[in-house]
C-alpha cells in the first residue's frame, strides 16, 4: 500500500513539474517563479540555485513581484549568483512597489530606512 502510495505521488510531482516547465517555456510568470522555487529547495526535481535563479529572473523581467522578491533573497545570500546586498535592495525595493510585502519588510530591515520604503497600495 505505502509504495503504490508514494509511486502515484512521485508520478503526481512529475505530472506538476512537466505542466510548470511546459507553462513557463510559454512565458507564463507565475510558472517561472513556481519552477524557481521547485529548484531553490529541491521539491519534485534535484536543488539547484542556478536552475532557480535563471525562472526568478525570467519571471522578475515580466514584472512578476513575487519573482523580484525571490531573486533578491538569492543575490543576499548568494545563492547561484555573487552575493549583492546592493542588488537585493534593488529587487526588493520593486517587488515592494509590486506589493509584496515581505519586499518592504527586508527592504527596510537592509537599508535602515523607514522613510524611504516605497509606498505600497494595500
């Protein structure tokens, strides 16, 4: 019983990952980020920084807030691209002018400064 479970749920990852490769291949952003964060933490396909840094940007390119957010948590930690406060402040400063607001959140932890956090509409 437990193999016939975890095989129907092996085939149920792949069956994901093939739709958000397949979406995202189309330029779907939201299947962009999704596969990003497959390959940051290895869920359904083997972790890979590079992999994941290369759908963040893809998706961040078309605008995609959450996607911004994403790659600027790489480039702060300096996973699969040279760390770069500089330029993880800047992502996060659009993806907070996108509305995420974790974005503002680690754009004002990083830079000190309350006053110049973007305004977000909420």
């Amino acid at each position: 019983m437990f193999l016939t479970l975890l095989s129907s749920t092996a085939k149920g990852d792949e069956q994901r990952v093939r739709m958000a490769l397949k979406a995202a291949n189309g330029g779907d952003a939201d299947s962009q980020n999704k596969l990003g964060v497959y390959y940051e933490i290895g869920a359904s396909v083997e972790q890979n920084d590079v992999e994941a840094v290369k759908w963040f940007r893809m998706a961040a390119d078309q605008g995609h807030g959450e996607a911004m957010f994403n790659l600027g948590e790489m480039y702060e930690q300096g996973r699969g691209v040279p760390k770069s406060l500089e330029e993880a402040v800047a992502l996060y400063k659009k993806s907070c002018r996108n509305g995420c607001k974790c974005a503002c959140k680690k754009y004002r932890l990083l830079t000190g400064e309350e006053g110049e956090a973007p305004e977000v509409p909420f």
